[in-house]
C-alpha cells in the first residue's frame, strides 16, 4: 500500500511548480537558459587562465 502511494508522487512533474516559484521570487523561470543566455562561461574563460595539465578546467 505504501508502494501505491508513493509512486504517484515520485512520477508527479513538480517543473511548473519550480517554475511558478521561481517567477514569485523574481528569479530565473529555466535557471540553465538565463545562465546561458549570459554568456557568464565565456566571460569566465577569458578572466580564468588556461588549464595546461590533465585537469577539464572550466567544465
């Protein structure tokens, strides 16, 4: 019975939760598409200097 009750909650979609959250909180709706969208990893890579061992860097 436990079972039965808790798959329905594991499946439920929660994003237009987050989503309706988020916008009452003046953040970002898709947090990755306003990271994107802000270019902030090119910025970043120029500031950074190149990694020049085995390591990924900026990832």
């Amino acid at each position: 019975m436990a079972n039965r009750t808790l798959r329905p909650a594991y499946n439920a979609d929660v994003l237009p939760i987050l989503a309706m959250v988020r916008h009452r909180c003046n953040g970002a709706i898709d947090p990755v598409v306003t990271y994107r969208n802000a270019e902030y990893r090119a910025q970043v890579a120029q500031i950074r200097p190149a990694s020049k061992g085995s390591g990924g860097g900026i990832v």
